[in-house]
C-alpha cells in the first residue's frame, strides 16, 4: 500500500482509517486518495504567482538582514571586544 517513501504512508494511513470509521456509522460516503500532484499541467499564470511570491519574501528578508548584522556589531563594539 505504502511506497518506499515514509511521507506516501501517512495520507494512506489515515484513508484506511477514516473509511474504516465510516464504515462503522453505516456510512455510504468514501474517502478516495490520490497520488498525483495537484498541478500536473504547465501553467504560466501559476509560475508567474509562485516567482513573484517567492521574489518579494526574499526581497523582505533581504531588506532584514543587514540591519541584523549591524547591530551585532554595535554590540560588539559597546562591549569592546
């Protein structure tokens, strides 16, 4: 059921389970997994969000950290070390 892979067995795991409990209340309702990805299709709009996105939290962390390393030598230098 289970490929080689520990992060493939949790989401089957809890397929086994959840169908067993509805089997239980009498339930006709199922759970179904799948193991393809979501976005199989090339999608430029999408890649275009996801560059962007990642573009502007680097540009943000970018703009953090030389403030960081600055106050660290301040400190440095108020404790003359």
């Amino acid at each position: 059921m289970c490929s080689p892979e520990p992060i493939n067995c949790f989401p089957v795991l809890v397929n086994i389970l959840s169908n067993t409990f509805l089997r239980l209340f009498n339930s006709t309702a199922r759970f179904r997994l799948w193991s393809q990805l979501f976005y199989t299709g090339e999608n430029p709009e999408l890649k275009h969000y996801i560059f962007f996105g990642l573009f502007t939290y680097l540009l943000v962390l970018a703009a953090g950290l030389p403030p960081l390393f600055a106050m660290s030598s301040v400190e440095d230098y108020k404790v003359k070390s």
